[in-house]
C-alpha cells in the first residue's frame, strides 16, 4: 500500500492532499491503475495519515525507514519532520509519480526496488542506505514508519527484527488479520510463531482499525495501525535469535500435534523421544500441551534447553528454509487478492 491523504487543499508542509480526485486523475494522467497484486491500496484519509506519522513519534534524530513510497505523500510528511528517509517502491511507475511529488529533497533517498533480498532478508542495499544515513550521527536511531503493503508486511516486520540493530520502533498500517496475529496471546486461535517472534523482543498495541473505504481501490478487509517498539530487556533473553527464528517456525508449523510430537519436528529425525521426554520434564512442561498455550517465556525457555541439550542440531535448524514457517504455511496474513477491481 502506498501512503496519501482526503481532505483537499495542502499539507500544513505544503504539499498537496492526495484526495481521491487528485489520485485518479495523477494515474489517469499518467495512463497506469493500481496493481492490487503489489498490495497498491492508498490511503485516503489525511487524519489516519497524521495519526500514523504521530504515533511513530518522528524527530529529527530519526532516519526513518519507509516500504511502499506510493505516489509520495507520507513519503513528504516523514521528511518535514525526521533527519532522513529512505523510501522503497517497487513499481516503477508509482517511483516516478512520487519523484514528481516529492521532487529532490536532501534527506530522501527513494529507492525503485524490491524491498527483500528474498522473504528470509531485507535487501543489503537497503540496510546499506540506512546505515550510511545512521552514520552521520551516533544519536540517530531507525524507525520504520509505513503504509506497508498487504503482500510484504510480514516478511518486512519479521526481518527487520533479525538485524543485529533492528528499528526502535515500526508504525505501520497492515491488514487487520496481521495485526490481530502479531498482538495474539497465548491459548488464542492467532496465537503463532509471527506473535511469539514480535513480542519475545518487542511491547506492541493495535493504535486504531480502519474501514476499507479509507483506501483507494478499496481492500476487501479491515486494516489497523499497529505500533511496535523494540525492547532491548526482552531481546536480551534470546541467545541465539537466528536459531530461535528458525525454532519457533518448525514448532508452530504443526499447530494440533501435542507438544512432545512438535517438539520432536522441530528438532528433526536425530531426536530421540526419552531425550525431547527428559527436556520437557526439566522444564515444567506437559507433554500433552500444544505449543500455542505455553507463554512466551517458557518458548524461549524450551528453544535454549533444545539448544543446549542437542547442540548437533543447531545449525540445521539455524540455517532451516523459511518454508517451514507457520505464518508461510497459513494463509493467514498475506493475502495477494485483497482490493477490489472498482474505482
């Protein structure tokens, strides 16, 4: 989803409220239509842009990540008031409507790009902008702030919390299922490896729902805006985050096996049965359990005993393909089809 705004007029930073007339008319004139397959859902209403913006809390000590430029009109709002911004697109045509918009401002640096290197990685030209920006001054900190697209939301909030120095915080509008899963608590229907993953390192709050027609084309769900903020005490609990990336997908990819049967998955065909029996007895924890009602402390306390008691198998769980994700097994989340064709 790209950005923009309802009410008419200007900005208070004087440029252009993207009303529904004026986005209409910039892709008439242009001979383009929103790619819905790209998630290119823009928001219309000025208000929930402000909000989004304020909520993010962006000063002049923030290089502020932005996926998804649009046309360019949050892209201009985060310039009037962070240090810098690097804003990706992907479509080349929305990247030259926003260059138009946005014109040639010191501290953006927009970017016509796929925002991942593949789902396991944001793209290294990208974490390169950011820190070249990050550099200038050591008080500096990176904060995503976007109306992130249906079809990369979740690869793009997961990632960006496996960097080594992920943003202090991410403020983005995504689709309502997503936001839904990512606040989920333990024993509930949404309660997953994309949940356990965000707040084992993260506080999180759902700021506000909002209605399909406060976008153009209009999605077919509800979305929210949905406020992340790094814990660096919570972080601090994982010893090896790539490691429990990876061991927190394999268990949650079988949702309604008991525990001892998911954590015998998890751990591959190595694992002995009285072994994955004696870890689960150490730690508490009922076998007849299912990984979706234990609390995040004790998944983290289960993936460092796994990782301790069979060291052999770290690696290969470590390194494990994304395709073991629960969240990419479930349809839940992404969804390619979410607008509908009418204007």
């Amino acid at each position: 989803m790209g950005g923009e705004g309802r009410s008419s007029g200007m900005t208070p930073g004087g440029s252009p409220r993207q009303t529904l007339t004026f986005l209409r008319e910039r892709f008439a004139a242009a001979g383009i239509r929103p790619k819905t397959d790209l998630g290119q859902n823009f928001l219309i209403d000025y208000n929930l842009l402000r909000v989004l913006v304020e909520t993010a809390e962006v000063s002049l000590q923030d290089v502020v990540l932005e996926v998804g430029t649009g046309t360019g009109s949050l892209t201009n709002m985060l310039a009037e008031r962070a240090a810098y911004v690097v804003s990706v697109e992907i479509d080349p045509r929305l990247h030259a409507l926003a260059r138009q918009l946005v014109g040639e401002k010191p501290n953006v640096c927009l970017l016509c790009q796929d925002a991942l290197k593949n789902k396991n990685a944001i793209h290294p030209g990208i974490i390169e902008r950011i820190r070249q920006a990050l550099d200038v001054d050591p008080q500096r900190r990176l904060k995503l702030v976007a109306n992130l697209p249906y079809c990369v939301a979740t690869p793009v909030i997961s990632n960006l919390l496996s960097l080594r120095e992920p943003p202090v915080s991410m403020t983005a509008t995504i689709q309502r299922e997503l936001a839904e899963r990512i606040i989920a608590q333990p024993g509930s229907k949404d309660y997953g490896a994309l949940s356990v993953w965000v707040q084992s390192q993260c506080r999180v709050h759902l700021e506000r729902t909002i209605p399909p027609q406060a976008f153009w084309p209009r999605p077919k769900v509800f979305s929210a805006i949905i406020h992340i903020e790094s814990d660096a005490q919570r972080r601090s609990r994982i010893e090896d985050l790539a490691f429990f990336h990876a061991w927190i997908r394999r268990l949650f990819l079988h949702r309604r096996k008991f525990l001892r049967s998911q954590v015998l998955s998890a751990l591959g065909r190595d694992a002995s049965k009285p072994d994955v029996d004696a870890m689960l007895q150490e730690l508490g924890l009922d076998s007849q359990l299912r990984a979706e009602q234990l609390s995040i402390s004790q998944i983290i306390e289960l993936a460092e005993a796994a990782r301790k008691r069979f060291p052999t198998l770290v690696d290969s769980i470590r390194g494990s393909s994304s395709e073991a994700d629960e969240d990419a097994a479930s349809s839940e989340g992404v969804k390619e089809d979410q607008a509908d064709s009418e204007d």
